[in-house]
C-alpha cells in the first residue's frame, strides 16, 4: 500500500494538505516551536497537524527578532497555533 494521508473518521475520506510549515508552538516560556503538515477534510473542515519535524525549536535559543517571527506565525491561525498543554 503506498502512502496514506490522513483520514477523516466521518466523512471517510483522505484528507487534503493545506498548509506545509504549519506551526506549533508549546505553550511555556519561553515557548519551544515545532513545525508539520496542517490537514484538512474537504467535507466537513476538520483539520489535523501532523508529519512534525524530528527536532523543536527551543525559544531559548532564538534571538529576540527570530523568537518575534516565530510568534507571529503562530497568532495567525492559517499559519500556526499554541499547543495548551
């Protein structure tokens, strides 16, 4: 069988890649920030992250421009969000 997307449990159906880079931030401080594949069902909306990379970003050590880039990546919900853990 070759690769699988993601699978909506109620409308049966593999779901569509809308967004690569997708980023998620773990709500602590200062944050760490991960990135992977933001999915969704065309018939229903309902969207998964999934496919993150090996390694986090730790917050601690981004400079304050870079950890600011981070941040406004994750406040915009067609980019990102915080995890809340």
């Amino acid at each position: 069988m070759g690769y699988l997307r993601p699978v909506c449990v109620t409308c049966k159906c593999e779901m569509s890649c809308k967004k690569n880079s997708f980023v998620v931030a773990i709500n602590k401080s200062p944050k760490d920030f991960v990135s992977g594949d933001c999915y969704e069902c065309k018939g229903c909306g309902f969207k998964v992250v999934t496919g993150f990379a090996r390694d986090k970003t730790s917050g601690a050590n981004l400079t304050a421009p870079q950890y600011e880039v981070w941040l406004r990546a994750v406040k915009n919900p067609d980019n990102g969000l915080t995890l809340d853990t």
